[in-house]
C-alpha cells in the first residue's frame, strides 16, 4: 500500500532516515523456506547475509530465468556445488537477477554472470569469463579460494 506524499509523511521518513530507523526498499524474491539442493538460492533479502558473510567465499551465477545460457550451465553449476558440498566455508549460490536487486559492484549486464566473493575482499568481487565447464569453473575456485579445499580431492 502506498502513503499520500504529505508535510507530515515526508517530514516522519526524513526523522526515521535521520535516526536510522528507515529501511531500504529492495526489490526480492520471497525468502526460499528451505535448501532445494546443492546450490543455495540468494534473493534480494538475502544478498547481504548469504553472499557478504565474511567468513565464507561465496561464487555466484547471476542468471535469468529466459536465458539459455544459464540454463545449459544449470547441471554444471549444481555438479560444481555438489563437488564442494562439504566445504562448509564455500558457498556456490546463485540469483535471479530479474527478479531481485544487486548491490554495487555485483552487476550484470549479460546472463549468466559470475563473480567470486572471496572472504576479505567482498567489496571486489573476481568476475569469472572463462569456460563454462565443470573443470575450468573448479580451477577458477581453486585459484581464488581462501578457504581450505583440503576436503576435496583435486580431479582435473
């Protein structure tokens, strides 16, 4: 529901901005109830908590639900996530990102995109423009991780 613009609606945002009582108004998805598999599914809501958590790395795909790049890389990406399963520090996560608001600098401007969060440096993400294959999207994890992979048997 929207509230009439007047002196007295406007003078109350700008002392809830002022307090820091005003929250931001972010175009998200419903909060998933639960896991529905190996990749974890990040909406608006939850960007902040799942992917700025400082102390896991985080790789996400920004994708569209139209586009068909995206969707060939589904299995591949559910098979990379499902590789690094028991690393809990490592989240493979994925956004759509029609449907929910990104902050600076997690852009796109082509489906899918991917950036890699590492811990300490959530702030510059690496984008990743290799292959889309198991093999090279594991390489680029292993090469940008700063988080032990020693659970996971290297096979490349």
């Amino acid at each position: 529901m929207h509230q009439l613009v007047t002196p007295v609606n406007i003078i109350s945002f700008i002392v809830m901005t002022d307090v820091g009582d005003a929250k931001p108004k972010i175009k998200s998805q419903p909060v998933p109830k639960k896991s529905s598999g190996p990749v974890t599914v990040v909406v608006g809501k939850t960007f902040e908590k799942l992917v700025l958590d400082n102390s896991k790395d985080v790789l996400i795909e920004l994708y569209a639900p139209w586009c068909g790049h995206c969707k060939s890389l589904e299995p591949i990406y559910r098979d990379l996530a499902k590789r690094f399963k028991d690393v809990k520090q490592l989240v493979i996560a994925k956004m759509d990102a029609t449907a929910n608001d990104l902050p600076e600098p997690y852009t796109a401007s082509g489906y899918p995109t991917i950036y890699f969060a590492p811990v300490g440096k959530k702030s510059s993400p690496v984008s990743y423009s290799g292959d889309r294959s198991l093999k090279d999207l594991e390489k680029f994890i292993r090469d940008h991780a700063t988080v032990s992979l020693a659970r996971v048997k290297e096979e490349l």
